[in-house]
C-alpha cells in the first residue's frame, strides 16, 4: 500500500497526494451507498427522460434532474440511517452502516446537507413547481419516520410519483404549462405503489421480524407479490387506453407484455415465490410501465 509522504513543510507529495485522492473517493463511494443508490438512480433517470419527453430545456431540465437527485439522496441517507440498528441486528453486509463502513454523524450530515440543497433547487423550477416536489420529497421522509411501520405504508409513495409529472410540466414556463392530465396522475401513483410492494419482497421476511409492518408486510409475501404486480399492470392500462385517440402500436405491445408479466408473477408456484423471480418479474413490469410513461409524454403541455 502506498505511504502518504510529506515535505519539510508539512505539504503532501504527489504520491501522497494521489492516496489521498483516492482514500476519499473510496470514502464517498461508501457514503453513497448508504443511500439506496440503484433506486436514487432510477427515479433520477426517469426524471431525466420525462423532462426530456415534457419538453423541457437543457437548464430547466438540468435544474429539475439535480432537485430529484438531491431529494432521492437525502430519502435514501435518512432510510440507511433510522435503520441502522435493525440493520446491525440483521447482520445486513451490505449496508455501510451496519458494517462501520461509514459512521452515523457522516449519514446524518450528508442527509440534512442533501435536504437543504433539494429546496432551492426545486424552488428554481418555480414556486409552483417547486413547492409540489418539496411535497414529494416531505411525502418520502414521512414514510421514513413513521408511516413504514403502519398500514398507510404505500401513500407516500402513490403521492410523489404521482406528482412526478406536475413537478415537470408546472416547471415549463409556457403559459398553457400546468397541470398534468388526471389520467397521467393515477398512472404514475398506481405505479409508485407497486414500487412499494415490489421493493418491499426481498426483504420482507426480515422486516416482519425486525417489526417493520407496513402494508406489504402485513399482507404478507403472496398478496404483496399479488398487488405489486396488479398496480403495475393497472398503471400501463391507464397510460395506455386513457389518452386521447388511438393507442399507439408500441404501447399496445407494451401493455401484451406487461399482462404477460403480471400472469407470470400471480402463477409463480410457492418454491419460486420465496425466491427473487417474483421480484424480477415485476421490476420488469415497471421497466415496461416507465416505458409507456415516456411514451405518455407527448400529452402533456409541451413548453
């Protein structure tokens, strides 16, 4: 391993300086995975390529990608970090926190500075805008403190996906940017809980005996199997059929293979069900659902 040198003064030499370098880019990769970062990253992505469907600019869309990703951080930081010592009971090695990777007070601060950062740059979007995504992000860090652990576990995620949308058109700054269709609204909250149910499942025998009993938890692993793919299904129907004018051919297809899907995870046989193919189905179904998301995007106000 190198040895971090210094000069007389007391300077670094560059050899020095490059294991420096490098011990705090291994320290912040430790920090973001504490927070959740292959979720983090997909709603950020799909932030991206709706804003790019909705119309809207390199700096509005810029700016409105950077207030999602700070948002998704801080949700992502505060979860790892109220989890920790269920995580330290559960042996969890994935978790830095759980393995003293990273410590608590690094968590703590990294969430609260992603916090403070998410709400000028949502307000950048615009008072409107800006206020529904902080509504998004309020919504996510109430189930984080509280709402995980009761039957009203699923709201908060049917209401910042299903502002998703609002969040992006009142950012236009057309003067016919409003609000989204309703059709559009049910669409993305039918989809954000499946996400809930789906993201539940592999963890859910764990949660149940850490006392984590949300309503996947109290449903049980069938029935959340059952309902994560039935919203998911219902999602891509809604962004299919309610539109105005004839579906297109790509999301009739689209919605064959989510059917398809959606049989596949309700059939799975008991061995499989325990296992992560129900998982993988579904997150294939919201694959396809985000698909006919983006696909959505041409009704709405365009900028």
């Amino acid at each position: 391993m190198p040895i971090i040198t210094t000069t007389d003064e007391g300077a670094t030499t560059p050899a020095g300086s490059a294991t420096v370098r490098r011990l705090a880019r291994v320290g912040l990769l430790r920090v973001l995975k504490a927070s959740h970062p292959v979720p983090a990253a997909a709603v950020t992505l799909l932030t991206a390529l709706l804003a790019a469907a909705v119309g809207l600019g390199p700096v509005a869309g810029t700016t409105a990608v950077a207030a999602v990703a700070a948002g998704q951080l801080s949700i992502g930081w505060c979860n790892d970090r109220l989890d920790m010592r269920r995580d330290v009971a559960a042996g969890r090695l994935d978790k830095p926190l759980a393995t003293g990777e990273v410590g608590p007070g690094v968590v703590t601060a990294a969430a609260c500075a992603a916090l403070l950062a998410c709400v000028p740059l949502s307000l950048a979007c615009g008072a409107r805008a800006g206020w529904v995504h902080i509504g998004c992000v309020v919504a996510a860090w109430s189930y984080n403190l509280w709402l995980k652990h009761t039957p009203a576990s699923w709201l908060p995620y049917a209401v910042a996906f299903g502002l998703l949308p609002a969040f992006l058109t009142l950012t236009l700054t057309s003067p016919s940017a409003g609000w989204p269709p309703v059709w559009l609204t049910a669409a993305a909250a039918l989809l954000g809980t499946s996400a809930h149910f789906a993201n539940a499942l592999p963890d859910i025998d764990e949660d149940i005996a850490g006392g984590v009993l949300g309503l996947p938890q109290r449903v049980g692993r069938r029935a959340a199997i059952a309902l994560a793919a039935g919203l998911a299904f219902a999602s891509c129907t809604v962004m299919t059929l309610a539109p105005p004018g004839p579906a297109p051919l790509a999301g009739r297809l689209l919605l064959g293979v989510t059917l398809a899907l959606c049989l596949a995870a309700l059939a799975a046989p008991p061995a499989l069900a325990r296992g992560r193919a129900p998982f993988l189905i579904i997150l294939a179904l919201a694959a396809a659902d985000a698909a006919l998301l983006l696909l959505a995007g041409h009704a709405l106000p365009v900028g």
